[in-house]
C-alpha cells in the first residue's frame, strides 16, 4: 500500500476512535480535552479558563498532545 493511502486510513480510523475526554492536537496548535463527539465536528475545552472551542473533524492533527507542544 502507498504511504500517502497509509497515512490517510490511519488518520480517519484516528478520527472515528475521538471520544470526551481525549487530549488532541489541533492543525493551528491549540490543544485541548475532546468535550463533545458531533457528527462533523468536535468541541475542545482548552486553557484554564475552560475555554470551549468548536473545531471541524478535519482540523485534527493529530490525538494526544504534539512533542512541540509538550516541551513549551
């Protein structure tokens, strides 16, 4: 199999496993805990004033929280 078919399975399956709770990587750098699981959307509780944030399931980069942004 191709890496690129590879990467994009890996993501979707990443995708469909997102649960509240979880702790996730957003592409432009927020990370935050998963507070509700829509249909095309997630919502993110972020900072310590438990900021909600309503983000589309493509804005994902990855889940847990990035290396970068753990050493910050």
């Amino acid at each position: 199999m191709r890496p690129e078919k590879q990467r994009k399975k890996e993501m979707e399956a990443m995708k469909r496993s997102l649960a509240p709770g979880d702790a996730v990587t957003m592409i432009d750098g927020i990370v935050g805990n998963i507070c509700a699981v829509k249909e095309k959307t997630i919502v993110i509780e972020t900072g310590a004033d438990r900021v909600r944030l309503e983000y589309a399931n493509w804005a994902i980069m990855n889940k847990g929280v990035a290396v970068d942004q753990a050493q910050q």
